[in-house]
C-alpha cells in the first residue's frame, strides 16, 4: 500500500519573541529534544521570523501546499508566515540521529545596521516565495551550506563575542542567498554618511507613513528648503522623497498582507493611502499585480490558525 505522505487537519502559529538586541535562536542537537516524527504530515505551521534548516539526512518538506525534498548537505531557507513542516524520508544519516538542525532569525533586526534605510529585506522574502527557491543545496551553492554550518556552530560553541560572529556570517549568508537568488541587492549595503543630511526626514517617513506627509514637514526636519531638500534627498537616497514614502508604504501593505487577515481596504487606510483606488493603484503599478492578486498567490494555503504557541528563547 502507497504510504499517505500529508493528511493536514491542523494550523499552527508558532511566534518566536526573539531578543531586539540578538534577533536569533537555534535548535540544535545539543539543546533541544527533538520530539518523534509521525509517519504523515497532519499539521503545518508558520513563524514570524525567517527559519534556517541544514539537513543532515533525507527529508520531505511541505511548503505551502506543496512537497520538497532535501538531501544531506543541503539547507532550506523558509520566509516568515510560510506554512511547512517536514519529516525523515525514512533514511537515517549516521552523522546525526535528529535529521536537522534549526535556526530561527529576524534578519531585518540583525542584519539592519549593514544596509540602507531604502533595503528591503521583504523582496528577497517575495523573491524566494515567487520562484519556489526554498532549497539549496551544495552542488548548487556549497559556501552557503558551509556558512549555515559556522553559523550554528557558532551558535552552540557561544564563545565571547559569538554574536558579532554570527553576525558577520549571518551577513555573508544573506549575500550568498541574493547572489543564489539573482538578486541584485548588494548594492545596498550602508553607507551612512551619506544619509546623514536627510536620515530626519527618513526616521519621519518611518514613524508617521501611515499619516498624511509633506514634502515642507519633511524638508523642516531636515533644518533645509523644499528645493534643497528635493535635491540632497535624491542625490542621497537615490530616489524623490515622495517615491521613497510610497516604497515605505507599499512594504508595510507587503507585511500586512502576508502576515494577517484584514481586508485590502483595512490595510490601505493603515498604511497612509485615503482611498482603496489610490492603494491598488500604487501596488499595481509597483507589483504588476493588485494588493488580492498578490496576496492569493503569496498564501496558497488559507491561513487559519487552529493553535498559537509562543517560544521564549532561554
């Protein structure tokens, strides 16, 4: 008889309250008992952060309603609010009687300081959802395989200042995961003298986006004329102040909805838009495709929660 590999009757929230300071956690074999694994898949689960996996034997993964396989040596790269889970395929690897190994991280949080305010880490996340590029595996990339490996490594060794380690390699990995992605992002990366004339207005944009902005409240804060202003903020940021509100805007609306269920007219009016029209204007003309649109084929899977748990790293 066929061996039924999923028969899901049940959605799970599992919210990671990661630390502001050191947005990230691991299980790994040394820390944490890894419960037994049924035969079937009969539940998925979703995190408000990124999870890492570097596999240790064969497995099959459920992502949003559809199977995966991973093999020894390769790594999965799950976005936040991706329903998953996964199982052994059944062949044990000597290496490691657990299977996997897990990495929990808010890459925004741990990685924001190394790149511009106008980066989005969220595209990357769009990126990884619109190609099916959960899985990567050594043939295809070794180094990011060998830097998810230092990574959890220096995480379970926690010796002095392992987070500015992690650190590092968590940003090396990140490049490593646009270069595989063909995502020309790195361009990006900080360089903050540079912002320093306009940051106010920035910081502004971010605290009050969902409010009415004018480009005079903006060039006040900035201690400039609005001509001034329009130029430094171009010259800068490398985009017109009312482009960058609108960039701003558009990637809170990504969040909200990926991440909830209120309705698109709900998410435009918190996200600064006066109207539904003006909203799906904006989005379509970003996207390609309406706020619905976008959202239907981000969620194959309706996203109703039947548990939340919440885990406290120690």
């Amino acid at each position: 008889m066929e061996q039924t590999l999923y028969q899901v009757d049940q959605y799970i929230f599992r919210e990671y309250r990661l630390d502001p300071k050191f947005p990230a956690t691991a299980f790994l074999r040394d820390n944490f008992e890894f419960p037994p694994e049924p035969d079937t898949i009969s539940w998925l689960h979703f995190h408000n952060c990124m999870e890492l996996i570097y596999c240790y034997e064969e497995r099959i993964l459920m992502i949003e309603n559809r199977i995966y396989s991973m093999t020894p040596g390769s790594i999965c790269v799950i976005p936040p609010n991706q329903m998953h889970n996964s199982k052994s395929a059944g062949f044990h690897s000597a290496l490691d009687p657990h299977g996997c190994e897990y990495l929990y991280v808010d890459p925004a949080l741990l990685l924001g300081d190394f790149f511009t305010e106008t980066y989005s880490f969220q595209s990357a996340f769009n990126r990884i959802n619109e190609t099916s590029s959960y899985i990567i595996s050594p043939s295809e990339n070794p180094e990011i395989c060998r830097l998810l490996l230092l990574i959890l490594d220096g995480m379970r060794r926690r010796q002095p200042n392992f987070h500015d380690l992690v650190k590092g390699l968590a940003l090396s990995f990140w490049i490593e995961l646009l270069r595989t992605l063909e995502f020309p992002s790195i361009s990006h990366l900080a360089k903050r003298r540079e912002l320093t004339e306009v940051y106010p207005a920035m910081v502004y944009i971010r605290e009050h986006y969902a409010q009415p902005i004018s480009i005079e409240t903006l060039a006040e804060s900035c201690g400039m004329s609005v001509s001034a202003f329009r130029q430094n903020f171009k010259k800068r940021v490398g985009t017109l102040p009312n482009h960058y509100i609108d960039d701003i805007r558009l990637s809170k609306a990504l969040q909200l909805l990926v991440s909830t269920e209120l309705g698109i007219l709900e998410i435009a009016l918190a996200c600064g838009y006066n109207s539904l029209s003006s909203f799906n204007s904006h989005f379509t003309a970003k996207y390609g495709v309406s706020p619905s649109s976008w959202k239907k084929s981000q969620r194959a899977i309706k996203k109703r929660i039947d548990t939340h748990s919440v885990y406290l790293p120690k």
